[in-house]
C-alpha cells in the first residue's frame, strides 16, 4: 500500500489526477453497487459475501502486513456470515439481518463520534501534554481568567443576538415579499449570502470595515462613508466592545437568507382557510400575523432558531479570519483552536467541553420539538 501511495507521489500532477478521479468513481460507483443492486439478488449477494471474504484479508495483510491478522479476519468474517445464514433458518434472521445493515453506521459513528467524544472528555481533565491528570483545572483555568470570561461571554452574546435578529429579518423578509411582484429575485437577492462561504464573506466584510490614515484614500466602505460626511476614519475591528457587534453582522448577513426561505416556505403552507376566517372577524394584518401565521409557522421557527444557535456558539471562520481573536473578540470556538496550536492540548480540551455543554441543551430542545411536531401529526 505505501508503494502505491510513493509511486503515486512520484508521477507528474497531470497525470495523478486522472488517477484519483478513477479511485474516486470506483469507490462512488461500488457503493451504488452494494446499496442499489446487490439487495436484490440473492446470487450477488452471495458474491458480494465471498468478495468481502477475500479482498478483506487482503487489505488487512497489505496494511497490516501481518499473515496471522490476515487469517484471523478472513475466519471473522466467514463464521459471521455463516451464522447469520444459520440463525436466518432458524427464523431468527430478522434480528441478524438488521444488525448486519446497522454495524456498518454503529461503525462509522463510533469512529467519528463516539469515540472522538470520550478522547476528548478524558483529555480535558489531562495536562497539555496529556500525561498527567489535573482533574478540573483546565476549567478553574477557563472560569477564573478574565479574558477566558469575556470569551465566554462573546459566544453568549452571539447566541443571544445572532438568532433573534436573523430570524426577525427573515421572518420580515418572508411577510414582506410574500406573493409580491418579482418575489423570487427578492428572495434570491437575500439568499444569496447562503452561497458564499464565511471565509468568504468575513473577507468580504473586513474590507468593508477596513480603516486607512486619514491622509490616505479609504478603501473600505463604511470609512469612506464617514470620510464623506466629514469624518474621522474609524478603525471598526479594533474599538471593543463594539468591535464583536461588528462581526456579528456577518452572520446576521449570512444566516438571514436561510430564515427567510425556511419561514417564507412555512407560511405558504398555513391554511388561507384560517387567513378568511380571521379576515372576516374583523382582524386587522397585524392581529392576523399574530394569532394565524405565527401559531401556524412555531415549528419552523424553532428549527430556524435552534439552527443558528447551533452555528452562533460554534461560530470560528468568521472571527479567525477578521481578527484572529485579537481586541478582546475571540470565541469559544476560536480559543480551542488557539490553545490546540499552542499545544495546550488540556485547555483545548475543556474549551471543547464546555462548546459541546453550551450545544447539547438546544439539540435536545430541538428533538423534543421534533417529536411533539410528529405526535401532533
């Protein structure tokens, strides 16, 4: 395997291209295979099973390069198929057959989340180097220092603001340009954000807030505005506590889009049954948005806020890209990968924790709602 992966270095770049993009339509084209085709025949599912038998003692013995793992998989894997077969006679198959279809998820889940989960816990309670436990004072650490404070409160003050305030644009967006003349270019217009990368958008948005010596040509917007009316280039990023506000207009800009397409789909679909019959009780529009629309669209706008919560508290692109966490606007998000590339592994850790902790009540929330929305219907 790793002479392949030399040869393959080896070649010019024009020619490992092609190279790769065969691998990759392989790999595509075998995992449409076994999920579309394969289920459907009894035969090419007993190929499919002495295909694994084979090729996967191979790939052990090729990465491993152990003769003795090579055996022991190729013996793993043809008495699990065996007893499958065996159990599925004995009308026990079901059972089997659904824990054959779930181990290959259960596997990828564990590997990409379960077990990534645990590391980082226990780590969070280790040293930086990871050698030593310290119990909690990675998070006396994180709780006691003022800057670490004021990280903490940046990340609340972006899930605070971030969610109501997109959400209200959108909702007003959504209103607004309903079953209005040119409504799809409107909503386009204001969709279009969702397209661009935060990268992208903060690189956007910090030359809007760019801020030159007064002697020179402003190239950003905002000062050059304020030079216009007479004014003193200002230096957005840099003036705490307003500078975090400046940066959370950005994902303001961003999230608007995706409120407004989530809650404009949700009241096309309250019923106008509902819009008459409060139209002919003498409602005005305002008391109609109030007591139809709103009860009408509750569960899309608790996805739609719970959503940008989520993105809020875990919001890094933005702040690494326009600061770097600098003049005192870093994020939780933020200071975990600073403390990771300063090889604080412990801090880094706990900055993690205590990201997943602020996270897991509005995920829970978020499936509670869910759940009661299916019972309803």
């Amino acid at each position: 395997m790793s002479a392949f992966f030399s040869w393959l270095a080896q070649l010019p770049a024009l020619a490992q291209v092609p190279i790769v993009i065969l691998a990759f339509g392989v790999v595509v084209g075998a995992i449409l295979f076994f999920v579309e085709v394969a289920p459907r025949s009894g035969r090419i599912y007993t190929a499919i099973r002495l295909a694994v038998c084979v090729l996967a003692p191979l790939i052990i013995l090729l990465v491993a390069n152990s003769y003795t793992w090579a055996i022991i998989g190729a013996g793993v894997l043809g008495l699990g198929f065996f007893y499958i077969d065996y159990r599925s006679r004995k009308g026990a198959g079901y059972l089997f057959q659904l824990v054959g279809f779930l181990a290959p998820a259960m596997l990828l889940l564990a590997i990409g989340l379960v077990i990534p989960t645990i590391q980082t816990t226990v780590q969070a309670f280790m040293s930086a180097r990871g050698d030593r436990f310290v119990g909690l004072e990675n998070f006396v650490w994180i709780f006691t220092q003022p800057e670490n404070v004021r990280i903490v409160l940046n990340t609340i003050v972006w899930v605070l603001i971030v969610p109501t305030v997109s959400t209200i644009a959108g909702l007003a967006y959504a209103v607004f340009i309903d079953k209005s003349r040119g409504e799809k270019y409107f909503k386009i217009l204001v969709f279009m954000p969702m397209a661009i990368s935060l990268v992208g958008a903060s690189i956007i948005w910090r030359f809007v807030y760019t801020a030159r010596p007064a002697d020179q040509e402003q190239i950003g917007l905002l000062n050059q505005i304020v030079v216009l009316f007479g004014g003193q280039p200002v230096d957005f990023l840099s003036f705490s506590p307003f500078n975090t506000l400046f940066l959370i207009v950005i994902l303001i800009w961003v999230q608007t889009g995706f409120a407004m397409v989530v809650l404009s789909a949700a009241i096309k679909g309250v019923p106008t049954e509902q819009m008459e019959a409060a139209e002919l009780d003498g409602t005005n529009a305002w008391q109609q948005f109030v007591n139809v629309t709103v009860p009408g669209i509750r569960g899309a706008l608790v996805v739609v806020l719970t959503t940008i919560s989520i993105i809020s508290l875990k919001v890094f692109d933005i702040v690494r890209t326009t600061t770097a966490g600098n003049n005192e606007t870093s994020v939780v998000a933020n200071e975990m990968y600073t403390q990771f590339k300063n090889f604080e592994q412990g801090r880094s850790a706990a900055f993690a924790l205590v990201l997943f902790l602020l996270v897991l009540p509005i995920v829970v929330y978020n499936a509670r709602q869910i759940k009661k929305q299916r019972e309803i219907r």
